[in-house]
C-alpha cells in the first residue's frame, strides 16, 4: 500500500493507493467524525464497491447518493443534488 498525505494544515488527510484496502476498515474509521457519513458515488462504482463499503461501515448512519457517471455530470446542478442530500439527511459539519 501507497500514503499520499494531502497536507492542508489542519484538515490533512492520507490518501491510501493500493489492494484490498477494503479489507483494512480501520483505514475509513479512523477518519470519520460523528455518526453520520455520506457516500457520493457514481452508477459504475456503486455496483462494484457500495454494499462493501457501507458493510464495513454498520455501526454509522449511512445515506447514500448515486451520480450518473461522465463528466457531463460534474456541473453545479450535480453539487446542488448533493447539497440537497446531506440537508435532507441533516447533516452538519461534525458528518463525514
């Protein structure tokens, strides 16, 4: 496994490259804050990787939006639509 560290002071994160990274659920864990996680994915990852990642993730409350794919879709129309989610769902800034 590869860590690619995001430096942005106090909101840094680690960037993990590898396999079978989710087989280490610690990996997601560790950074998760509050109870609450949105997962933002698109139409051809959510088939491959959802149900595992949120299986991983079942002591959370998880909500889920699922994008079309293709750069078409990344428009502020497609923020809004998550945006519009994480209201619903009432997220704040201690969600992941």
């Amino acid at each position: 496994m590869r860590q690619l560290n995001l430096d942005l002071g106090k909101k840094s994160y680690p960037i993990y490259i590898g396999q079978g990274l989710l087989s280490q659920p610690e990996l997601l864990t560790e950074h998760i804050g509050g109870k609450q996680i949105m997962i933002v994915t698109n139409t051809t990852v959510a088939p491959l990787y959802l149900a595992q990642v949120k299986s991983l993730l079942g002591d959370y409350q998880i909500s889920t939006v699922i994008l079309p794919d293709g750069e078409q879709y990344k428009t502020l129309d497609t923020v809004n639509l998550i945006f519009s989610a994480l209201l619903e769902a009432r997220f704040d800034r201690s969600c992941t």
